[in-house]
C-alpha cells in the first residue's frame, strides 16, 4: 500500500462504461474536497450511465462533467475530453500522483491490459503502467467469465491495483451510500489519501471471564 500523502497531489480519473458511477463522482468529489486537483474524462459509455444512474434530464452530448460536482469543489477540477491526446493525463512527463479507472467496463479493462489505447482514459491507464505509477481500476460486473479472469490477472501481474466494487458489510451499513464510501475508501486507501469515509475495523473486546466455581479444579469429587 502507498503511503498516506498529505500534500495536494494530481490525480488522473476515468469513467468508463461499466454499472456504478456513484463509485467514480463519489472517488472525484472525496478528491477535490481534500483540496487535490482531479483530471477526469468519461468514455460515451461513461456518459450514457451518467445520464441512467445519476437521472439526468439530459442527453448524452450535454452531460457537462463540471456541473456534477458542488461549485465549490470545481476549482481544481480539470475535464478533458475523450479524444484530447495532448491533454496532460496522455504524457508520461506529466507528474500525477496515480490514476484511477472507476468504474472500469470488461471492455475497458480488456484494452488496458492489451495495451490498446484508443482514447483518453485508455491512454492514461497505458501510461501510468509504462512509467511505473500507481493504477487502479475498479471493475464492476458479475458473474466474472474466464476471459474477465484472465485479463485481470494481466493487470495483476504488471502491477496494476485491481479493485473490484465489492463493498463489506461489517461496517455495518444503513444506506446505499455507506456502500459507495467503502469501496471508494478502499481507493483512497490504495492511492495514499487519508479519509474518514468508513469506520475502520478494530479487534472486539475480549468478552468477560465466566465466573469460576469450585468444581473447575475437581473439588469435591
């Protein structure tokens, strides 16, 4: 696990296709809240979802990412769109801190580890894994086939966080949202931000001794 950063750090996020955006604008405003900039660019795929799960009454080409997240927050916000190759994400001389694929389609995760780079989000996946940076991506979808395996042992073995949308229920849950927080809080985890989202795990209290009585130790036999 990296080590917790306290720092502002650049973070590069993709959206693609896959069931769970929450994840992806939930991992975003965490982010930017916490005062890092954030460079973020959603596939059409990515947009699609957005316009089902989030209830946009919008089509798909007036999905403005910016608009997602409090005005607050926008400030280092940097969107780019899916094609823009010279956007910083696309260099390996850009610094950034990690990236993350949230949430991360089968077809997606099947090009970053073929290492096909057909748009934005592929490409900054491609080149966080050529210069050795952390990446995670956030796969959502079930049952897996061997194909999904495969590719995600790929990853695996090139270093790459797979981290699939399995939230706990240890912490005991009481909303969806408690749910969304657990994996983005295994995210922020895994990419070195410190966060409050989820109550973390601590070893219960030994329970009390039961009272001892004479016949424990054979007396009176």
């Amino acid at each position: 696990m990296a080590a917790e950063r306290t720092s502002a750090q650049c973070f590069a996020v993709g959206f693609s296709g896959g069931s769970g955006i929450s994840y992806g604008l939930r991992l975003v405003e965490v982010l930017l809240a916490a005062g890092h900039e954030v460079h973020l660019t959603a596939t059409t795929a990515a947009r699609r979802v957005i316009v089902h799960e989030a209830g946009l009454a919008a089509s798909v080409e007036q999905v403005d990412l910016v608009s997602l997240f409090p005005a607050p927050l926008r400030q280092h916000l940097r969107v780019h769109a899916l094609d823009e190759v010279a956007a910083a994400p696309a260099s390996g001389s850009a610094r950034f801190a990690a990236t993350i694929v949230v949430p991360c389609s089968m077809g997606t995760l099947a090009r970053i580890a073929h290492g096909f780079s057909s748009n934005l989000v592929e490409r900054a996946a491609d080149v966080a894994i050529k210069e050795g940076r952390p990446l995670v991506v956030v796969p959502r979808e079930t049952p897996l086939s061997v194909v999904h395996l495969e590719n995600m042992l790929r990853l695996a073995k090139l270093g790459v966080i797979v981290l699939p949308a399995m939230p706990g229920f240890y912490h005991r849950p009481l909303a969806v949202a408690d749910l969304v927080d657990f994996v983005v809080g295994k995210v922020l985890d895994r990419i070195g931000v410190d966060h409050d989202l989820v109550r973390r795990w601590q070893t219960p209290p030994s329970p009390p001794a039961p009272p001892t009585s004479p016949w424990d130790e054979g007396e009176g036999a």
